[in-house]
C-alpha cells in the first residue's frame, strides 16, 4: 500500500478529493454501509461511510463546534437537544460543554458507527458518556414521526450524510414539518445542506422544503476540507428565530466559551449568515 | 484520453483535487511555466501554471469580484489602480466596471498568459480594451520598486501564484514596503494569502511581513472550489482603514453595482472579515 490515496469521486463524478494515506485501520459492511477508517499521511484519522468523507482529524472540529455553538448561542430554550446522525460523536462532544442543557438524545441508525469512532476517534466520542447523553441507535425518520411528543426539544440537529439512499428522507417537507412539531415553541433546527457550488441533489428544492415547514429559514456556511469542494452549507430553521438572534442573556457565557474553542466565535457566527448574490441564489432565497 | 483527469496535487502532496476533462485545448511551455487549458466535463474551461489551477469558468467570478470590488468599495481613492500578475483579466474586468477609476495597470510578467487568456477566456479578459487600461508585461517586483513614483496608487491588488518559485518574492516585507511606498497616502492593498487549513508556505510569516510594512492588516475569506481546500484566505492592508471601513459615499453607488453582481455585495463583504479563532490563530493575530 505505498504511496496509496483515498479518493472521493463527486459532482456527477466529475471532480475528486484525493488523500494519501498510510494504512487502512479499518473495514467493515454494516448492515447500513460501507465504514472505513483511514490513517492518512497528513490530516490524522479519515472516517468514509461508503467511500464518502465524513470525519478528519484535520477538521472535524470545525464542523462540529459550528452546530452546536451556532444552535446554542440563538436558543432561549435549551433543555433538551437532538442529535439525528452524527454517530462520531463529536456535535455531542460540543454540546456537553453546556452545563444548562439537561438531555442530549443522540440517535444514529448504525450503532457501528458509534463503535468504530469510539476506537479510533476517542476525541470525538468522549462525550457520548456524559449521564445527560442517550445513544439510541434507530432510524431518526421514525423516531421523529412516531416517538416524539410534540414540543418535546428545544434544538434539532440533523447530521447526515448526501441526500440520497438512507438520509433521503432526512431532506423532506414531511421530515421538516415532524421536526417543526418535535420543536418547542421557539425550537431551532440546525442541518448540513451541501456544496451551494456543487447543486447535485438540488439545494432549491431543499430549502424550499424547509420553508414549507418553518416560518423563518436561513442558510450560512463554514469551510470542511475534507467535504466536496469544502465550502459547506447548512441551515439554519426556526419557528421565531433569525440566526444572528444571538441570546443576550448568553453572551457573556458564550463569550468565555469560545476561548477554549477552535473555531466558533460570536463574531465568525454573526459573518456567516452574510450571504453571497450566488448562494442566495442558489438557495432561491430574495 | 477517455476518462482522463487533470490531479493537482498539494499540502506536501498529500492531498489532491482531480477533474474529469474532456480535452486538453492548449499546452505550452512559456518562457516562465507551463500554461495548459483543459475543457473539463463539468466546470468549463481551466486555466493550470505549472500544473496548478488558476481559472475556471465554475468560480472565476468569486476570485475576481472579490479582489476588485472589497477594495474599490473601502477606498476613499480610486484614480489609479496597479494589479499585479492576473494575466487572465478577470480583475481588470471587474475594476473597469466603476466609471471613476481613470487608470488601471496590469503588471503581468508572462504576456503568453495574457494571450491565452484572450483566446480561450474571453469573458474574462473583454476589460482589456478598456481605453483605462494599460497591460504591462514586467517583473511586477522590478516594476513597484524601481519604476514607480511615491503614492501613485491607490488600489493595488497582488494577484499571483503560490509563494515559490518567481512568485516568492511577492510574499516578503521588502516588497510590501515597496508597495506601502507606492499607495497614496489612504491607500489599500489587497493579495491572496492561501488556504490556512494547508499551511505549506509559512502563513503566520506573510503576515508578519505584511504587519511589518502596513499598520493596518487583516485577513478576509472567500471559496475558490479549484484551489487546494477551496477555503481561500485575502490580505487586506492600508495605511489607514480597516477592511470593513466602507466608504459612506460610495454605498448607493455599490447598491446599485451590486444587483448586477455574481458574488459581491456589501453584507457579504462585512461578514468576510468575521474571521474563527483559528483563521486568527493561524495569521498570528490576537
């Protein structure tokens, strides 16, 4: 395996990401996918889920700190948070920072995921213990349509991967909507929501499916390099809330947060929802 | 060459990003580098030096709207605006789009890159012809400090390749001293400064060098999909502003440009120079 590279294929097959790596640490088909685990030459540890990139050393703090600080930061309510996906572990990581919020329900479909990451990304993992955690591994689909009262958490993230096979339904009107209800009154939902420059599973018709479902929707962006084309959308749903609504109560809290962050800080938070002409565009948004 | 693909190799060579092309349309070994232009499968035409992207029709607008119009829209003065290299036009073309510049120089040291941009990137040189325009084929470095005047900019924009080769001396303190001296007095200085996820070129160190020669240095970002990591980092320096110092009696002259552009607007602008506590961490500022 000299001089081996990792390659993700993507935008119709037509562009790639190509990493070097120095050994294959791990390899299984769970019942749901592909997993693999990649020791890389420069950007640590590289978790795919059916050879598409989910998790790096290099960056994983990046994704993970900008969903939860981003949802906390604007929360009035913070009680009780939700996890759909996410099964590394590290938007869990994040949120347990908050010694306010009572319960973190993390529910992934492919509890192997979770086991492989506690092995080799213990970073990620390491808050999946904190007593305020449950990890329950099942599809979010029904848990969200069948299980959940109404009102029942103040945020939602929805961690998943492309919109395609299982995590299709995880982009839909219906889906939003089951969300919407699962949310408290003034309940936010965070979502990564792809490449605005890379329209393969069609980001229009995805925000137009969120507004069908949530009064006030936005988008914002933040850099993962190891994704296709590394600038990274996500959306930003709630029922009263704008995105740079941050709670004056918090700030202060906040502000001695983001000291021992990587990344999120209030100001980065607050640039990130200022659109480019191209992404409101591509999002149909004006 | 069915199935071919164009791979830049990058961050130590340890990361990679590949294109599907449908045909090489032009190669040629200039007197400075190599210039290859490739039609792609699915983001048009690109521009490679050196085996490096430059140009494609998928992003070229962010880079060059970007460097032009953050400048143009915080300078107080605008008479005269040097570029140095972007052969290709695309900055020009963006400048020539303010009626009040009344000279703008491309300093470009390669004119082959001028010519094949004219052949196979029409839409980005078409500025060229603009009676403003003056299109130098020069040694941008020998250029600023031996051919140039005290203060006879007051725009200068840095729009080169990596820190290496003939490119390196764009990067040291000697020569943004030599560009500090050529700005007039509220002058304004912008340069790409790489991706600072993949530090390879000493980023701390170019704006140690840029703090060394201007009072005012920040740092702004902006996606560029064909470069390494995509997450492309700008310097903004003058003697006087801040990046986010809009001129107040420019704004409804940019409201209204801003409607006909792709990429830029004012809100975008501002949230640019939000930057994470890693972006500062690894500029060195704070």
């Amino acid at each position: 395996m000299s001089d081996a590279f990792f390659t993700e294929y993507f935008y119709y097959k037509s562009l790639g990401f190509t990493a070097k790596i120095k050994k294959l640490l791990h390899s299984e088909e769970s019942p749901w996918q592909k997993i693999d685990v990649y020791e890389t030459e420069r950007i640590g540890k590289l978790l795919t889920l059916n050879g598409k990139t989910m998790v790096s050393e290099l960056d994983e703090f990046v994704y993970h700190e900008v969903l939860a600080h981003v949802s906390y930061a604007v929360a009035r309510q913070h009680r009780r948070v939700l996890i759909i996906g996410g099964g590394d572990g590290g938007v869990v990581r994040e949120f347990v920072k908050h010694p306010d919020i009572e319960q973190i329900d993390l529910v992934e479909i492919d509890e192997r995921v979770v086991e492989v990451s506690k092995i080799y990304f213990p970073e990620c993992t390491v808050g999946l213990s904190d007593p305020r955690v449950r990890v329950l591994c099942e599809d979010g689909i029904k848990f969200i349509e069948e299980k959940i009262d109404p009102g029942s958490y103040d945020i939602v993230i929805i961690d998943s991967t492309d919109p395609e096979e299982m995590a299709e339904g995880l982009f839909t009107d219906r889906f939003y909507k089951a969300i919407n209800r699962a949310l408290s009154p003034e309940g936010i939902m965070l979502a990564q929501t792809e490449n605005p420059f890379l329209d393969e599973f069609g980001l229009k018709k995805i925000y137009d499916n969120l507004r069908a479902a949530f009064p006030s929707v936005e988008s914002f962006t933040a850099p993962i390099i190891i994704y296709p084309g590394a600038y990274w959308s996500f959306a930003f749903a709630s029922k009263k809330f704008r995105g740079t609504d941050l709670n004056p109560h918090k700030q202060a809290q906040m502000q001695k947060l983001q000291q021992t962050l990587r990344w999120y800080n209030m100001d980065w938070h607050r640039g990130a929802f200022a659109l480019s002409n191209f992404h409101r565009k591509q999002i149909g948004q004006e």
